[in-house]
C-alpha cells in the first residue's frame, strides 16, 4: 500500500512537499522499485511529472523541470516529490507509484 501526504492549497510561487510511504506486502519490494508522481490536472489525462529509477536516475516532464525534485529515503520506505515555484497550472490531484503500485491520491491547489 502506498500513502500520500503533504497535498494542499499554496500560493502561487510557494512550495510543497509530497511523501509517499509505502508500506504492508510491498515494502520488500522499495528499494528495488521504480518510484514516480503523476498527476491529474482539470481537463487532462494523468501525466507522468517525475521517476526515479533504483539506480537513481531521473526523470521530468517539460512542465516541471527546474522546479520540482523527486527523491527517496529506502531507510523509511518513502519517496518524495518537492515542489517550488508553484503555478495555478500544478493545481490537480497527485499520485505516487511504486512499480505497478499506485497511492490513492492528494490535492494540490495553486490558485490563481
């Protein structure tokens, strides 16, 4: 099971910070998992926004390059998503992935 937290309403220009812990049967599995966030903006298909590869390699979308930063401590089982420089377009619901794994999702308002 994978729980999200740390969504909420920021300003434009702020920041937040996203966790993701993963916990239960795939906690043996952290470690040597792909992590990723994806999001779900209003009017648009879920976009992948970043992954993390077990061998720490990176990846972001166009959108959010510069500005946010995936990240994972094994040692808690948790993955991060930091995201600075907010714009009304981050506005949508965020989820975490594990693998094939996926969170439940949180909100993440910017407001215009």
């Amino acid at each position: 099971r994978l729980l999200e937290s740390g969504g909420g309403l920021v300003q434009a220009g702020g920041s937040l910070r996203l966790s993701c812990k993963a916990s239960g049967a795939i906690l043996s599995h952290f470690s040597g998992s792909a992590l990723g966030w994806s999001r779900q903006t209003p009017g648009n298909q879920r976009e992948l926004v970043a992954t993390l590869s077990p061998d720490g390699t990176t990846n972001y979308a166009n959108s959010v390059k510069g500005r946010f930063a995936i990240s994972r401590d094994n040692a808690k089982r948790t993955h991060y998503l930091q995201m600075n420089s907010l714009k009304p377009e981050d506005t949508g619901v965020y989820y975490c992935s594990m693998g094939e794994d996926w969170g439940q999702g949180t909100q993440v308002t910017v407001p215009s």
